[in-house]
C-alpha cells in the first residue's frame, strides 16, 4: 500500500486515504473538505438504512455504521 506525503498509509485506489465500512466493506476516499465528507458518509448511511425494514432497526444500524466512519475518520486525521 502506498504511502503518501503526511507518511499514512493511502488507499489502493489512489493518493487519497479512504475509510472502510465495516458492515459491507465500502470505500469513501478522505477529502480535506468537511462538508463534503460529511455528504459522502450520509449518502452512505442511508444506503444502509434503507437495506433494512424495521425502523428501529433501520436508525440503529445507520447510528452504528455513521459512528464507525467519523471515528475512523478522526482516526486518519490524527
């Protein structure tokens, strides 16, 4: 994996690190734009709630996944 200029690993798909969904294993690259990680988290979460039929389940996983990413992005950032 290459390693790019702050010495953190960067993602196989290119120079930008990425985090990881650990429910199914999805990409979203880290941009050094709040507002647009912001989006690209959300739009993934929903993709998970809707997935799932029981609305308290459906909020759940999404406050799961949601929770998963920004901690890893806090992670990378650090």
């Amino acid at each position: 994996m290459p390693i790019n200029a702050t010495g953190k690993k960067a993602s196989v798909h290119g120079k930008l690190p990425a985090i990881k969904c650990a429910s199914c294993g999805a990409e979203i690259m880290l941009v050094p734009n709040l507002k647009a990680m912001s989006k690209a988290i959300e739009a993934h979460v929903e993709k998970h709630r809707l997935k799932v039929k029981d609305p308290m389940e459906a909020e759940a996983e999404a406050e799961s996944i949601r929770d998963s990413l920004i901690t890893q992005v806090f992670d990378k950032a650090s």
